[in-house]
C-alpha cells in the first residue's frame, strides 16, 4: 500500500482523489503546479461526465495508474519530507504576519514618475515559494508591478552567465557604495561602485547579448525571468517604460559620466544601453512569479516548478553576496545585521528574499520608506527572522527550539523531541558544559520526554553530581515522577549512588536549597 495508507479510503477500500488533492495543496503542492500535471490530467479523464458532481473513488489500482507519472513529488509531499515540512505551520505564520503588518500605512509611493504615483498604496501581497515547489500566497498577489531595481538581480546574473565574473567585474566593482542608489559617484578606478545600483545596473544592460538586436536582448531578459518565474509570461508596462525614459536626467548622467571615464566596453551604444535599462525595470511580474524566481535563486539557480538550469550556482552564488551588501538601498548594512539574509528591493514597492537552500519570498507593497524600501515589506522581514531561525549566523545561536525561534526546516515537533534528546544524552554523559550550553540556547532544562524522564532523572541515574547539582541550583523539579512512577531520587538509589540520593531527597524537602 505504501504511500496510498496517507489518503482516505472508504469501507470498501477506493481511494479518493479528491483527498489526494487536498494532501498535496496542504503540503503546498497546488493544482497548477507542472510536476503534478499528468496526474491532474489522468484524475480528469478518469471521471465521467455523469460523475462530474459526484466524488470520484479509484481502486488503489486505478490511483497508482493515475499518480505514476508524479510519483515522486506526490510521495516526497505526502510523508511530509519537502524542504518545509510543516507547511501548514508556515502558512499560519505567514498569515498572522500578513494580518498585523496590513495594519502599517506609513511610508509614501514613489512619486518621480506620475505612473507610480498612481498605484493604490494600500495593495499588499505576500507570496512564498520552497526549493521543492511549495508555495502560498496571500493578498494582492496576482496582481503585476514593475520590478524597478528588482529586476538588477537577473540583469547582473545574465552578464555573469556570458562573460564570467572577471571579465564583469572589469566593467562593474562589488562593493557597497554608502551613497544613494543614483547617485553620481563611481569607485576609485572610475566604475559603478555595485550592479545593484542604478550606475551598475545600466553596465549590466551594457554588457547583456550585445550582439543582439534591441527586441532580442530585451526577450532574452524578459523570457529570463519567465523561466525563473516557473515559465509563465511575464508583462511589461509600457508607460512606466516612457516615463522613465522622459524622466531619466539622472540615468542619462550616470551613463555619460561612466562613457567619458572609459568605463563601458567599446563600441557600447549610450542610447541603446539606457533604454534597455529602462525597460527591464519596466517588466512586471505579480507576487506569487516573484517569489518562485526567488525560490530559483534559493534553489542554486534551478526552477524548482520547472526544473529549468536558469542559472548556474556559481552565477546565483555572487548575486546573493552583492544581495546581502548592496541589496536594499541605504539599509543594506542594517538589513544584513537584523535581517541577515540576500535581497533586493525596488521602488514599486517588490521586495524579493531569498533563503538560500530553503525558499524565497517575495513582498510587494507601494509605500516606502526615506531609504526607498517596502515598510510593510522590511516589517515582513523582521517578523519572520523574529520567528523563524533563518538570519545567516542564527546557526551560531543554536537550532530549533534551543534559540526560542523555529526552524521551518524541521517536520512537526522535531526541534522540541531534539533538543529534549540532546538534553537527556548530555545528562546521562554528565556533559555539563553542553547542558550549560542548552540552557544558554533556552532549552528548557526539566523538560520531559514521552516516558516523562528528564535530564535530571538520567543525570541521578548515572551518578553525575555536577550535572544533578547544576540542574537544581537552575531551579528543575527535584522530584519529576516519570511513566513508571519514578523520580530522580529513587534512580540514584537504584544505582547504588547513596549521596546523590540524599541530595535529591533534602533538594525534594527543600526546594531551591541548592
Ligand atoms: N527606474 C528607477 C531608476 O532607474 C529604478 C529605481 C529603483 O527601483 O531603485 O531610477
């Protein structure tokens, strides 16, 4: 039966697909997902059009038939071994950070140009994607924006992918400017200081498939984010397009400033470049596009609907180190202390995040902040780092429970049972310097596991009176009782260890004495 035991079966043991629908969208497994689409197909022509109303039931015969071709995502998602296992819990979290952070409407909407002036302020999506395709979204999140500085991140990938990073890195440095993202300033051997800002991101247009004639570089760019985005199409608004391009006294400038310091490859069109520049900014995508592109990122470059090699790990490997400096405008080094993670945001209001091997996340909400970020977007950021053990160097403070954060990378309960395991073993070991450093993680010290032992029942059992003595002087129960109605003290009796008994006999009497 294997994998079939996961779904409901009736008394006369059909199998339905209807539950197996519902198992996979709880793992984040959608409907429109590519990898399960012969099954969906398969489900489609086995009912008849009389049934149509009717739920359908299968043998396990005719279900294995149907799920063949899909096998391995549909098990991977039905025992819960996808990169978050309890997507469930994710998604509740991702909602009530949803609910309070709607509530935020400060900030104010780009306004340099009358096109995103324009836009409703109050829209808000949220959307998430794993590196196994999982994926939930929330709000305005099939509604298009304009990536604006968004759309950098690919534009310095692609020029990675052509020339390799020496040859880039000719024409554009890497580190952060700590001068605004337009601003008219070049590095020391007169080049855009990053690519992630408007002067290195005009050197990417630069250096992009310029063999190519104008409409062919800008479909190369634009059917890049599709394949990213799970391969479906991505838009373009022309008007912010003309906008911009009536509006870009200061893009014009950073061009001609870079042409006159010798900063371009020869034979680079100045005109050309610029409106390329302006139009990948113009590109749109919804949220929910965004964050599978963000997941490609996470995912070393491959589509994880797809499965389509974007990008090599290599090239996605020096976007999200140029992320994590460069990524968010003026907060960029505030960001990678608090938030610790790669991103990158625009002035549309997107916001794209990226946890590397785990998922990406994209946030789009108009209003920005003085440095030009999402508020609502930075606050998302915060929210989830709050809960979830997923800043960088989080892996310093400890995993799981031991850091009073979840790993979202853990099946349900799995940090708790852990971190009580380790608890009990470095007891009954008498490791007092890895119970000191639980403790220090936030491990609860007198936490019983399912037969209600504790550490200090094993530490007793074992004789380790330096690790019985820090566990009482820190306040645990001196006479937890476990399953078989024993308690430490009669432990320490049964092994013979006399002293240790007395102790936890006058700690029992008195607690709080040690
Ligand atoms: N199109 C904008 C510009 O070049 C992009 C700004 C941004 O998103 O940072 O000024």
């Amino acid at each position: 039966m294997g994998v079939f035991g996961c779904f409901e079966q009736d008394s006369s043991g059909l199998l339905s697909p209807d539950r197996l629908l519902e198992v996979l969208r709880r793992a984040g497994i959608l409907p429109d997902d590519p990898r399960i689409a012969e099954t969906i197909d398969n489900l489609e022509r086995a009912r008849p059009a009389r049934l149509r109303t009717e739920p359908l039931l299968l043998t396990v015969e005719e279900f294995a038939a149907a799920t063949r071709g899909n096998r391995g995502i549909i098990e991977r998602a039905a025992r819960g071994e996808l990169a978050v296992p309890d997507f469930p819990a994710l998604v509740d979290d991702l909602q009530r950070i949803y609910q309070e952070v709607h509530a935020d409407r400060t900030g104010a909407v780009a306004a340099y140009i009358p096109q995103l002036a324009r836009v409703d302020a109050d829209q808000f999506a949220m959307s998430v994607c794993t590196v196994d395709g999982q994926r939930f979204s929330i709000g305005d999140a099939g509604v298009n924006f304009c990536l604006q500085s968004v759309s950098k991140t690919v534009s310095y990938c692609l020029t990675l992918e052509e020339h390799g990073s020496d040859t880039v890195h000719r024409h554009v440095g890497r580190e952060p400017s700590g001068h605004g993202f337009n601003e008219l300033t070049f590095n020391k051997a007169g080049l855009p200081h990053n690519p992630m800002i408007n002067a290195g991101a005009i050197m990417s247009c630069a250096l992009i498939q310029r063999g190519l004639d104008a409409a062919d570089r800008f479909d190369y760019v634009a059917e890049t984010w599709k394949r990213l985005a799970g391969g479906r199409s991505v838009g373009f608004n022309n008007s912010v397009y003309l906008s911009e391009r009536n509006t870009a006294d200061r893009n014009f400038a950073l061009g001609y400033s870079m042409r006159e310091r010798g900063a371009f490859p020869p034979g680079t069109d100045l005109l050309a470049t610029l409106e390329f520049y302006f139009q990948c900014c113009s590109i749109e995508l919804n949220a929910q596009q965004l964050a599978v592109a963000a997941a490609s990122l996470a995912n070393a470059g491959v589509c994880p609907l797809t499965e389509d090699p974007v990008f090599s790990a290599q090239t996605v490997r020096h976007c999200l180190s140029l992320m994590s400096s460069c990524g968010m405008y003026d907060f960029s080094g505030e960001f990678a202390f608090t938030i610790g993670l790669p991103a990158k945001s625009g002035v549309s209001g997107a916001l794209m995040l990226v946890v590397p091997q785990l998922m990406g996340i994209a946030i789009w909400s108009p209003r920005l902040d003085a440095q030009g970020n999402s508020v609502r977007g930075i606050e998302v950021c915060r929210r989830l780092v709050d809960c979830y053990n997923v800043h960088t160097y989080d892996l310093l403070t400890g995993n799981g429970a031991e850091s009073g954060k979840r790993d979202p990378r853990l099946k349900r309960q799995q940090s708790a049972i852990e971190g009580i395991v380790g608890l009990c073993f470095a007891a009954s070991q008498g490791d007092l310097s890895e119970i000191r450093r639980m403790a220090a993680c936030n491990v609860p010290l007198g936490a019983t596991d399912y037969d209600g032992r504790t550490a200090l029942h094993l530490a007793a059992a074992e004789g380790h009176r330096e690790t019985v003595e820090f566990l009482l002087s820190v306040g645990v129960d001196p006479k937890p009782v476990d399953r078989w109605g024993g308690t430490p003290f009669d432990d320490a009796n049964r092994s013979g260890h006399r002293q240790l008994a007395r102790l936890l006999a006058d700690a029992a009497d008195t607690p709080g004495r040690i």
